[in-house]
C-alpha cells in the first residue's frame, strides 16, 4: 500500500509537471503566433485562369521564411537577397534621386499617359506609390476573336495591372545602389509595414492577386 | 514465475522503449498508385529515425560524393527545412488545372506533398521536417565550404 501511495504520488508530481510545461508552451505559442504580429506576416500569390481546363495556384510563404531562405539562393543574378539590374539601361537613370524626389512630393499623379493601346497611370497618396496600367489592345483583341465589337465589349476585356507598393518598401527595393534590387531589404520593410495588398492584374481570362497578411491560408 | 513476470516485464518495457525511440522523429510514408493496366502501386512507411540514423552508417564516400551534387542547394535546403519546423500547419501551395491537382503543405509538422493526374495516377509523400533538417545537416557536414 506504501508502495502504491509512492507510485500515485510521484505520477501525480510528473502528470503536473509536464501539465504546467505543455500548457506554458502552448502559451508562448500561442502569444508568439498572435493572428496579426507582424511576425506572422505571408505572402499569398492566387492566380486563376478560366483558360482551357481552368486553373488556379495559390501560394502561401511565411514572410520569416521568405527573408531567410532567399540570402541562400544563387542563381543567375540573384545573390545574397539582390538583384543584379545591370545592363538595362539603368546608367542613365538616378533611382535615388527620383525617388528622393517622390517622397519628398506632395501626393498627386505624377505620370499619366493615355493613348489608344495603353493607359498608364502613377501617383503617390499617402505612403504609397500606385501604379496604374491598362492595356487596352489586349481587349480589343480579345472581343475581336470572340466576333464581339463595340468599345462595350472590348472596355469590359482589357487588362488591367495595379500595384499598390508602400514607399518604404521601394526605398528599400533601391537601397543596394544603382545596379542593384535589394528584394531582401524590401521584404523586410514589407514585413515591418503589415497587411496591404501590393499586385492585382485582371483580364477576362484571369485574375493574379498577391498580398501580404497574418492569415496562412489564402482567402 | 516471478521471474518469468519480471523478465516479460522488463522485455515488454525494453521494446516499448526501442518502438518510442524508432517513431519518435514520425514516419516517412510513400504512397503511388498508377491507374493503368500493369502500373505499379507502391506504399511504404518507413521510420523517420532509420534515414537520419542509416546515414551515419552509409559510405562515407557515397555521401561525400551526394553533397558534392547537391552543395548548391543545400544552403536552401538547410534553411527551408529549419523554417518548416516552425509552421506545423500550413498550406503552401495549391495547383489545379483541370483534373490534376499538385498540393504541398505541412501538416502536424511533416511535409506533404500530394499529386493527382487526371489519368486518376496517385503520388502521396509525407517526411517529417525533423528528417529534412537532419539529411541538410548531414549532407552539409561532408560537403565543407557550404
């Protein structure tokens, strides 16, 4: 009987024991994985297509593991988290000066071209820098080869491109120097700046969207 | 017989203890299954521990020779599989197209990945992230000036 009260003793000592640890764990965890901490961030990349058979992808990447993995990858012109953008034609261009220029602007459009193939548009409101293009071509084309006419028809087909990118993302992005993206730096800003949507392209066969949020699963 | 008892007992707690240690990394499991006349069906399952422990045993040549292969992706390869131990549930990637379906997510902290073609042919894989850290690793220490 003594033997039996050491054994109930002793389980009851270990069972409260490893209680209190595990439920000490799942609180760290569950204080670490606060839904909206912007350590939690990902970014969610959907693109479906009603061409052919239909298709979609849906990509979910912990922002964490995104700027961790990619200081890894060596290919091409990729290394260390940067881009090399040599060679196109970015010798004439002072990136820094024109975005010391934007930031230090007012907001407002600054460039907006409207012509009968495209419509481009960028402006700065708040601290975001908007980009706006719409390539009109692409829907008179497409209501051409469905026999559709009318500015109706091929209004309601055309492409259309925004991007939404917090300027300290882009001061990031151009931060490494003249040749150079850091996409490192600017996923960390990212990552520091919270939820936001940054890319959506629409035509009338697909739709691509990435965003940035704490949920893990794409909506 | 009281010795007998202590014996079954002791045994008894000997391969309890042998089976925790085995399955404590999880279990790799393989499952493909083709949809055609004479296309193979294989399943196995096969404990996690036996990979990152078979490897300490392998050639040291063999290995030396695998790293060398696969030296430039085995700094991706080591940071993914750290990365994944921390999102024990979550879908990664989803593609659709038709009736093919491609999926890679974690799930109770082992990476799945599950492919089906329209043809009905089945891939289903499962490794726990543990192993993929401990093959990283291992491949890393043999292939120096990674």
């Amino acid at each position: 009987m003594t033997y039996f009260r050491g054994f109930l003793g002793r389980t009851l000592v270990v069972t409260l024991v490893a209680g209190s640890s595990l439920s000490g764990a799942a609180l760290a965890q569950g204080q670490a994985s606060q839904p909206g901490s912007k350590s939690d961030q990902w970014i969610h990349v959907r693109v479906e297509s009603k061409e052919d058979h239909g298709e979609t992808v849906r990509v979910n990447v912990p922002m964490e593991m995104a700027v961790k993995v990619l200081p890894a990858i060596h290919q091409d012109r990729l290394h260390d988290g940067k881009v090399r953008i040599e060679g196109h034609h970015m010798e004439d261009v002072d990136c820094q000066a024109i975005l010391d220029a934007v930031r230090t602007s007012r907001d407002g459009e600054y460039v907006t071209v409207q012509s009968n193939t495209n419509d481009v548009r960028v402006a700065k409101k708040g601290e975001y820098l908007y980009i706006h293009v719409t390539d009109k071509d692409s829907g008179k084309r497409s209501a051409a080869k469905d026999g559709k006419q009318g500015a109706n028809s091929a209004a309601a087909r055309e492409s259309k491109v925004e991007v939404k990118v917090p300027m300290k993302v882009v001061d990031a992005l151009f931060s490494a120097g003249k040749d150079e993206l850091d996409v490192l730096a600017a996923l960390r800003a990212l990552s520091a700046h919270g939820d936001t949507e940054l890319v959506t392209v629409k035509d009338d066969q697909n739709t691509v969207r990435i965003w940035v949020d704490s949920k893990n699963i794409a909506d | 017989m009281l010795m007998l008892a202590k014996a079954a007992l002791g045994l008894s707690a000997m391969a309890a203890a042998a089976s925790a240690y085995v399955f404590h990394e999880g279990v790799i499991r393989v499952d493909v299954e083709e949809r055609r006349d004479a296309g193979s069906q294989v399943h196995f399952w096969v404990p996690a521990t036996v990979v990152s422990t078979g490897m300490h045993f392998m050639p040291k040549e063999r290995i030396r020779h695998t790293a060398d292969k696969v030296r430039p992706y085995l700094p991706v390869l080591r940071e993914v599989s750290k990365e994944l131990q921390k999102y024990p549930e979550a879908e990664l990637l989803d593609v659709t197209s038709g009736s093919d379906r491609v999926r890679i997510a974690m799930r109770g902290g082992k990476l799945w990945i599950d492919a089906v073609s329209e043809d009905g042919d089945v891939v289903h894989v499962s490794v726990p992230a543990e192993v993929l850290r401990d093959v990283a690793d291992q491949l890393e220490s043999q292939a120096p000036g990674v």
